[in-house]
C-alpha cells in the first residue's frame, strides 16, 4: 500500500515522502481502518515516538499522522466494540505507524463511531483538536458555567474547539491571536478578542482558566493572570512558573471513546465547526504539510474518496 514516510529525523517536514509500504498487521484488540481523510500535527517530527516503539527501539521508517477518519476493514483477535465496514475516527498511537497511509493499525478503543452524516474530512481535522481542547477544558482545568476562560491561538486547531466548547459551557471567553483572527474568535463564540500583537495581554484581565497552546513568553506571562483558585492549562511545555495561588498543568492529549462520541454528537448537531483549510490527495502530503505550503485552518490529507 502507500504511505507517507519519514526516515531522516534532521531532514523535519521536508523528509516526508510517499512511498509503498506493507500493508498493517491487526494484533490483538485492533482494528485495521482504510483510511478515508488523516491530519498532520506540525511538531509531531520532534516527538520521539515518531522515531522508536515503547522500547526504545528505531521504527524508521515510520509513517506520521495521528488523526484520522476512515472505515473498519479488519478486526484484529478479541477485539469488540467495532464491526467491518464500520464508519470510525480518532486517533493512531504515537508510537506506532499513523494515519497517513491507506490503510493503519490502531487500538479500538482509540476509535468512536462515526456518524454516516459526518465528512470524513471534518471528523479528522476534529479528533486531536477536539480531545485536546475537551481535555484542557474540563478534566485538567475543571471549567464550570459561569467562570471566565483565556484562550490562546484561539483561530487555531485547537484554539477554535476550545472556544467553541467554553462558550458551550456558559463560560465568559476572551479569546487571543493576531489581528486577522478577530471576527473568526468572536464569531465562534468569544465575548472578548486581544491581538497579541497591539494589545497589551495584561488587558485581559484575571480569568478562572487560562488555556494555552502558544508557549514561550504568552506562557509565562499568562501565569499571572490567573485568578486565585484558577489553573493554567498547556499543551505547549511544561510551565516554568506557578501561579501565585492556583496551579499549572501541563498536558498530553489521549484517545477516550466517550469523548470522541461527544464530539461527534456535536459536530453532527451543527454545535462544533472545525476550521478545515486546504484538502489535498496523499500523493500531495509532502508539499501540503511544509510551513510555507500550509494555507489558514487545518490542513487535510484526503486519503481515499466516498
């Protein structure tokens, strides 16, 4: 089958290259999907899952993608839950061959079922964004109706779930990014926007959560804008700095089927709307993925048509 590769870790996204690979085995408890739509995350060439297994051991070469869409084709032995044919999305291990490929490996219980009035398109660009923003929100910030949220990069992949999600919840938004995202952030539910680059942050005020997916400088000096009691969440770095009276939490995001159902009732029901950019066949994945070739919103590898 085809796949997109990576073999040279110094090489980064300019290393991808499509190439024939063997087509996955089902161990035990997986399911094997043909894979209809997958995504890309722009730092996962710097993970070391991507390079090695669990122990340790070079995977090379390896195929990256961590998000998809597709439908079930093989079940490996014991595995329940999921049926052939079955419409499915979420998420490939991390440290295991991914989603950008025509067909891949992935635990069942990483997987939901996929509603038949869902594009596979939109499933795929909704699973890490989705359980991360969920994640960030409500299990590791513990946000309850009535609290205020910050969120950074809020136009982003991430960023544009977790707005959505907080305003969902009965949160105050203040959404961050640059000047170009304004109306996106306020159209998707946002009831402030700060341009991080002619406003000052501080403006923002205090906020019960602050919901970072930026980094660096926003990360540190987003610490002090959390009011006490409050917690700063971020899938960025582990944070420096503590809040002077709340915590900090540093995070991974996991596959959780529940989850994933609940996402999908929700971009069903017309409550979420993932921000897709360019589409774009497998073949094209080298060129699609570089930085300079990457348009706004989230870019899509359209594996297999229907």
């Amino acid at each position: 089958m085809q796949a997109i590769t990576v073999r040279d870790r110094a090489a980064g996204v300019g290393g991808l290259s499509l190439t024939e690979v063997p087509y996955p085995h089902a161990a035990e408890n997986d399911v094997v999907v043909r894979v209809h739509a997958a995504g890309f995350t722009p730092g996962e060439l710097d993970w070391p899952g991507t390079w090695a297994d669990r122990a340790g051991r070079d995977r090379t070469p390896s195929v990256p993608g961590h998000e998809l869409s597709g439908v079930v084709a093989e079940l490996g032995y014991g595995t329940t839950g999921l049926t052939v044919g079955q419409r499915v999305f979420g998420l490939a291990d991390w440290t295991r061959d991914g989603a950008l490929a025509e067909y891949t490996a992935v635990e069942a219980r990483n997987l939901a079922p996929l509603p038949a009035d869902v594009d596979h398109v939109t499933a795929a660009a909704l699973a890490i964004s989705g359980l991360t923003s969920w994640q960030g929100l409500f299990e590791h910030g513990r946000l309850t109706t009535g609290q205020s949220v910050l969120v950074h990069g809020a136009a982003g992949g991430v960023g544009s779930i977790a707005v959505q999600l907080a305003h969902q919840a009965g949160a105050w938004v203040i959404a961050t990014g640059r000047a170009a995202d304004r109306e996106v952030a306020l159209g998707l539910g946002a009831d402030v926007f700060l341009d991080l680059q002619a406003d000052r942050l501080e403006d923002a005020g205090e906020a019960d959560l602050v919901f970072d997916v930026i980094g660096g400088e926003v990360l540190e000096r987003s610490t002090a804008l959390v009011r006490a009691g409050g917690t700063l969440v971020t899938i960025a770095m582990p944070p420096a700095i503590q809040p002077v009276d709340g915590r900090a939490v540093f995070f991974v995001v996991e596959p959780d089927r529940a989850q994933l159902a609940e996402l999908a009732r929700r971009l069903r029901d017309g409550r979420l709307r993932p921000i897709v950019g360019a589409v774009r066949p497998l073949a094209e994945a080298p060129s699609a993925l570089a930085p300079a070739g990457r348009p706004s919103g989230k870019t899509i590898i359209r594996v297999a048509e229907g």
